[in-house]
C-alpha cells in the first residue's frame, strides 16, 4: 500500500525539551510552532496527501494563562502567513474543534484560511485547535438530534457513515497513521471515532526535534506493517 495518505500527529513534548535545555516552556512552543512548516513540507514531499496536528486541546486551557496566550498567539502568528503558503503550495487549510471560543479575530482569520484555500488540491492540512474528541463526537450527536426532530434526518436511515459525517473530519478520509511524540502513549481525547483503524506509532524524540529523517522511520515502520500483516 506504501506512504500513508493520512498522517496525524499529537505534537508533544514542547515543554521537556525547553526545560533540558533551561528554556522557559513558551520557547519549546515557539520551537515546535516552526517545526511545523518543516514537518508539513517533508510530508509533502514523501506524498503523503492529508496531514492532521493536535495544536491545542480542550484540556489545554488549563494550563497557566501565559502559556495558554503564547500558545494562542503562535497559532495566530501561524495562521497570518499561512494563507501565502497554502497559496504558494496548493494546499487545503481546515481547522477541526470548537473554534466559538477562540478569539473573534482569530475566528475570522480561520474561516477566510478556510475559504480562500477550499479550492487547493494539493496538499489537505488541518489542525485541531480547542479540539477535544468527546467534544466534536458531543457536538456531532447534538446536530443529528436537532436534525432528527426537525424531519431533516430520518433515524432509520443512521449508520456509522452518517456518525462520520456529523463530525468536525466529515470531508476527510481517517487517518492511516498516528504520531505521537516523547513517550507517552495514549490518545489525549484525539480523534477517537476517526482512529478505529489507524496504526499508532510512538517515539521518545519529542515535537521541536522530530524532523523528515523521524518522519521518514515513522512511515517505513507503518509500511512493513503493512507488508507483513496487510490492512483489516
Ligand atoms: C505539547 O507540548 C504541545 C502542545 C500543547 C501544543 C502544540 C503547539 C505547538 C507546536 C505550537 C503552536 C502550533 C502551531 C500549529 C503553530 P507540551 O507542552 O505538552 O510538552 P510537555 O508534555 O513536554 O510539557
């Protein structure tokens, strides 16, 4: 089957990183935010098709304030020039979570990323920002609800498709491959209904410093997998 056409990555491990090197953790953020160009670019170049980013979760406004406004203001920073470079790359920008409490700017910011890179065919990147999978999966039911009582959706006709459609992801495909960086190995509420199939691959190298040659070892493991066990 070869590269996966879906990769999504939990970026963790900014704030170790920072502090073996005696940084504050707002410079591991920083790092990692422009690790993200490069990681993006090296995928597009592997042809893997769609990428997926844990960027900030709903658990993570429980961090100290000023960590919570660095890290909203490395996305902002982010977002600014991202529209140029999806321009420049052909590339589709998609914001999955619960983007109503995020700054009203920011807000606007997202939805014009959003629609003035709909028509790119390139490359499909989206980031999961105030993301929470319970959440998207608590929003979702809400929707078929509201639409069941009001005629628009018919309960006979509910399968596990129109789950997937009710959802923050309902125009991409899952992903085939789950990152997730320094060591720890569990999901942290990421795409919960979305990962049923997915190889999971984890590694002690934490976000800042996981580069192409990282990448590239994460995707030749899911490839002999895939060689020796083939996909269910
Ligand atoms: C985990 O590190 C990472 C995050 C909380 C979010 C990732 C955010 C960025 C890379 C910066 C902004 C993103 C973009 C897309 C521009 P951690 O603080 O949990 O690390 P630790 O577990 O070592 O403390």
């Amino acid at each position: 089957m070869g590269v996966p056409k879906h990769v999504a990555i939990i970026l963790d491990g900014n704030g170790r990183w920072a502090k073996a090197k005696g940084l504050p953790r707002t410079a591991g953020h920083a790092a990692g935010a422009k690790n993200v160009r490069k990681v993006v670019e090296a995928a597009y170049h592997m042809g893997i098709r769609y990428m997926t980013l844990y960027a900030f979760s709903t658990e993570n406004w429980n961090r100290p304030e000023e960590e919570v406004a660095a890290l909203m203001n490395l996305l902002d920073n982010y977002l600014k020039t991202c529209l140029a470079e999806a321009k420049k790359n052909n590339m589709r920008v998609r914001v999955i979570g619960d983007i109503s409490r995020l700054d009203p700017a920011m807000q606007d910011k997202i939805r014009n990323l959003e629609e003035e890179s709909a028509n790119y065919t390139g490359f499909d990147l989206t980031f999961a920002i105030n993301y929470g999978s319970r959440d998207e999966i608590l929003r979702g039911v809400r929707k078929i609800a509201a639409d069941v009582k009001e005629g628009r959706l018919d309960i006979k006709e509910l399968e596990e498709e129109t789950i997937s459609r009710y959802l923050d992801t309902a125009d991409l495909p899952d992903p085939d491959l789950l990152i997730r960086t320094s060591g720890e190995q569990r999901l942290s509420n990421f795409l919960l209904w979305q990962l049923a199939y997915t190889e999971f691959y984890f590694t002690p190298v934490p976000w800042p410093v996981f580069g192409e040659k990282e990448l590239k070892e994460a995707v030749r493991v899911y490839e002999e997998r895939d060689r020796r066990y083939g996909k269910i």
